[in-house]
C-alpha cells in the first residue's frame, strides 16, 4: 500500500504552484463537528515507523507550544532533509481527524511552498480540536508523517 501511495505522489507535478485564497474552508464546518464527536472515542492509530534519511516536518507556526490558536491564524511547516535529498513538494499530503479526510488540495489553494517551507498566512478553521496528519517523501523516496494537534478557540 504505501509502494503504491509513493509510486502515485512520484507520478504527480513536481513543483507546487502560488494558488489564490478560496472561499472553499479548508476544513468544513460538518467535517469539524463529525471530528469533535469522536475526540473523547477511543481509535486505533497506526504509527508508521521512521525511515533512516527520512525528511522531517517541523511545525514554526502556530508558536503556541500547546498548539492553541485564535482563528484565522498562519500556519508553518518547514521541512528538512539528510544526505543531499530534496523534499518533493508534490509528495505532500495532508489529512483531517479520525476518517482521515484529504484536504490537501484545500490547504494548497491557500498555501505556498518554498525553501522546504509550506506557508499559509491566514488559516480559517472551525472552533474545536483538530488533528492533521501531514506526509511528504524526499528524492530519495524516504517518506515521514506527522500528526499535528491543533485547537482553535
């Protein structure tokens, strides 16, 4: 499964293009109330282990270390790299609480990438607990994930 998820982000553009703001949410309204229903649920979480090389995901903003924010609210992630791999932007993927819903291409239409840095300057997100999982793969086809915790107030 995860050869076959490498082998499609491989096959997709890779630079990521300055897209303009969308009135689509990144994340919706239904989305966020289905997610703070099932917060206090118990779920099985599958960890993946880390790769020697792996890239990895460094939250900068929000800066709040318990991840509490005031919407709308900029977000930064910066990615890093071992051994002279670049991080393939087109790899990203991003994913929405406990179904794992895919927003990346929301997060895009709002966001840009640049040195290794993905950015978006004004985050609107539903009041409530949210957990984003974030992946990406380097040239060297070492792929990472993260879970984010972020909540809004």
């Amino acid at each position: 499964m995860k050869n076959l998820r490498t082998t499609l982000l491989f096959l997709s553009v890779l630079s990521l293009p300055v897209w303009a703001a969308s009135d689509e949410p990144l994340i919706t309204l239904a989305e966020s109330q289905a997610e703070q229903g099932r917060l206090n649920q118990s779920i099985l979480v599958a960890k993946s282990v880390p790769q020697p090389g792996a890239p990895q995901i460094n939250l900068l903003e929000p800066v709040d270390p318990g991840n509490i924010v005031v919407t709308p609210f900029p977000v930064r992630l910066q990615f890093s790299t071992e051994g002279g791999a670049n991080v393939i932007p087109s790899s990203l993927r991003v994913y929405y609480g406990a179904f794992g819903i895919n927003i990346t291409d929301r997060l895009l239409k709002r966001a840009r990438f640049e040195n290794n840095e993905l950015r978006i300057d004004s985050a609107e997100v539903p009041s409530g607990k949210h957990r984003l999982l974030v992946s990406i793969v380097d040239s060297h086809n070492r792929s990472t994930e993260k879970l984010l915790t972020l909540i809004v107030k």
